[in-house]
C-alpha cells in the first residue's frame, strides 16, 4: 500500500503543487481545504503524514495541530507564511515535526517529508542511538565508540537535542532547559557553546554532522 499524505491547505495552486510533486515521488495524496473537516479525516484514515498550512476556513492549524497530538504521533509538518512565526509556533511546544515557511520550493517540501518519514521509523531511531551514547550521571558522551570530552554545558546541550532528533529548538527554549537542571551553571551564550560542541564533535567524528543552526530561529539534532 502507497503511503498517504494529508495535505491541508486553502490555496488550491499551492496544494496542487505539493501533489504534484509528492506523487512524482511515490505517495499519494489527499486534499483537504476546510480546517474543520481534518480531524474526523485524520482519525478514520491514519494518514503517514500531514502537511498543515497554518491559516485556514473553519479552524486554524494551531488547533488542528493540538488536537491531533491529542490522540496521535503522525508526523506533522506545519507550513506558515512568514519566518518570524516558527519562532511563535515553536514556544507554544505544538508538537510539530518540522516547519516550512511560504514561498517554498516544491523540491525542498519534498525533502523534508522524506526527512521525516525516515526518522519517525523505529529503525532509524536505534540506529542513531547506538551512534551516540549519552550517560547522564557521570556527563559521558561517546560517539561511534569515541569519548568526547564536554563540559556539563555542552554535555546538557547534546542530550537535550540528541532526545529528540529532529526537533527544532530556539535559544530560550535551549536557555530554559539547561537552567532547570540544578547542576549546570552557564552564562547565556548558547551560540558560543553549541560552537565549542560541535567543534568537538567534528574532531572526533568529522563525518557525523549532527547539531544544525536553523537561521534564525535556534538549532536541531539530526543525522542528515
Ligand atoms: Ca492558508
């Protein structure tokens, strides 16, 4: 069976686009432009995925969004008109997978559903947890058998990306995080430790990219 994408969406050019190009790809497709009619949809079909345009008739993409993570971990990717509000959408911690912003290239759209697709399987998960192991108690990372030798800041910073590849962080979310932990007392230049971490990382692993600036906006973890 064909792996089905929910693209919500009220613009029927740009819906046309993204069909065009996913079924060029090999998924099919279905379109819906009404806000209200996505969630008994999403509940009696289990798409694989959903492309959710944030302004829409009926209801807007933020309730949709919350509504689905009520009852489901379908991979979302939420499509805004303007860059400033992924900054918005990733403080109110949503849920979504990923963030694309208008105007879009149809091939980048396409990309990143691949993306991810391949890191909501099972699979992919473990494969990228026995790459890089992360001991909490002693601040220990060890990177493809490798010990990277990290400050508890850089430490805390890895692991908190590491647990959730993919996911984009901004810099007060990153900031909050590391205050919450007791243990770590840091001045507030995340860049400047992400920097030092990710040098380290190269050192020991040039070809395991993993820590990614989204400009922006803050940084993600994930094996590209
Ligand atoms: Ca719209």
């Amino acid at each position: 069976m064909k792996e089905k994408i929910l693209i919500v969406e009220d613009e029927k050019r740009l819906a046309e686009l993204h069909r065009d190009y996913l079924q060029q790809s090999g998924y099919t497709t279905e379109w819906l432009e009404d806000g209200l009619k996505v969630i008994p949809w999403v509940k009696e079909h289990a798409p694989v995925l959903i492309l959710l345009d944030l302004m829409l008739p009926g209801k807007d993409g933020l309730e949709i969004c919350k509504e689905i993570r009520s009852f489901s971990n379908v991979p979302i990717i939420m499509v805004t008109a303007r860059v400033e509000e992924i900054d918005r959408l990733l403080g109110l911690e949503l849920g979504a997978d990923d963030y694309i912003c208008k105007p879009f290239s149809p091939r980048e759209v396409v990309a990143r559903v691949k993306t991810v697709l391949r890191r909501s399987s099972p699979q992919t998960q473990d494969e990228s947890q026995q790459l890089l192991t992360l001991d909490e108690d002693s601040y220990q990372a060890i990177l493809q058998g490798l010990k990277l030798d990290l400050t508890a800041v850089e430490f805390k910073l890895l692991s908190i990306l590491a647990q959730k590849p993919g996911r984009i962080y901004s810099r007060d979310q990153l900031m909050d995080r590391l205050y919450s932990d007791q243990r770590i007392v840091c001045d507030r230049t995340i860049d400047s430790h992400i920097k030092k971490l990710r040098k380290k990382i190269a050192i020991a692993a040039p070809e395991f990219e993993v820590i990614h600036s989204i400009y922006g906006v803050g940084y993600k973890y994930e094996r590209l």
